[in-house]
C-alpha cells in the first residue's frame, strides 16, 4: 500500500478548509468570527497554490515561483488583518456589539 502524499490529498484538505471557512462566514453572525473565516479561506487557497508549485513540476524540481508569491499574499494577508482589525475595534467602541445584524450602518 502506498502511503505517500499526492496533489489530490492537498487539494481535498484545502478544498475542506475553504468549505469550512466560506460555511463560517455564511452562518456566523459574530464580526470576528467571520474574520477568522475568511482568513481560513485565504489560507486554503495559499495551500493549493503551494501544492500545485510542488506536484506541477518538470523535470524533478519544484517551481518556488508560486511560493515566492505566497510570501506576498502573505504580506498583504497582514496588512488585512491590521486594517480589518482597526476598522473591528472601531465599531465595537462606536456599536458595542460584534452582532453584524447589528450593525447596519458605517456612520456615527
């Protein structure tokens, strides 16, 4: 029996994760919680491009150009969370709640 990893076997965790993350952020309620959804799905993306940059090589090696990309979705990843964050704190303070049903309108 063969025991090693193949692309399908990253394409089905990373297809699960997505399904995970996109199933939070159409069921949750909660802000923060839909954040962390949506970061899920931005790394189960992350996760197919990585093994598609692994399996899809020629000639033995791996193509680390999708992993230098990654870093930079990476990057920008954070500055996401850095401005998602902020904009999250900022209508706790001005609505007191996380409740998105709550919260309808951007203004004061």
């Amino acid at each position: 029996m063969d025991s090693a990893l193949t692309l399908q076997h990253f394409l089905y965790v990373s297809g699960a994760l997505f399904a995970i993350g996109l199933a939070g952020v159409l069921i949750r309620r909660n802000i923060i919680v839909i954040f962390m959804c949506l970061e899920m799905m931005l790394s189960a993306a992350n996760l197919s491009l990585v093994a598609f940059s692994r399996y899809g090589a020629e000639s033995g090696l791996p193509d680390y150009d999708a992993q230098v990309m990654l870093f930079f979705i990476i990057t920008v990843a954070a500055a996401e969370v850095a401005v998602g964050l902020a904009i999250i704190v900022a209508l706790f303070r001005t609505k007191e709640t996380t409740d998105v049903t709550q919260i309808d309108e951007m203004k004061f």
